[in-house]
C-alpha cells in the first residue's frame, strides 16, 4: 500500500509542475493550442478543435527532454 500512494504522489507533483510550466507558458505569450495548423471547426452547434501541430511539437520537445534526462 505504501508504493501505491508514493506512486499517487509522485503523479500529483508532475501534474503540478506541470500545470505550473502550462501558466508560466501562457504567461510568456507562448501559443501553444493556436499554433498555425491547429485544426478548428465551428459549426451551429459544435465547435471540434484538434491541434495537430501543437500536439508535434510539445512531443518532439518532450522526447528531447526526456531523452537527455535518462541518457546512460
């Protein structure tokens, strides 16, 4: 039991950072979710968005980040 709610802290202190990264982003006019290529549809009574570009770069960003981190 003492594993499973070390594991629940730790998610809860990346999702923290990471909202703290996501305001410290928006806060520094960072476009991320209106980057050119981001896909929004808005019809009578729907509005679909898919940001297909901001997707590519937060993915390619985290993978160099990541792959830098656990370099052996």
């Amino acid at each position: 039991m003492a594993h499973l709610a070390r594991s629940l802290i730790v998610i809860g202190l990346l999702l923290a950072a990471g909202g703290v990264v996501l305001l410290l982003l928006a806060r520094a006019h960072v476009p991320l979710g209106h980057l050119p290529g981001d896909y929004v549809y808005r019809g009578k009574r729907v509005t679909v968005y898919f940001p297909w570009v901001t997707m590519i770069v937060v993915s390619v960003v985290l993978t160099i980040v990541l792959n830098m981190l656990f370099r052996r």
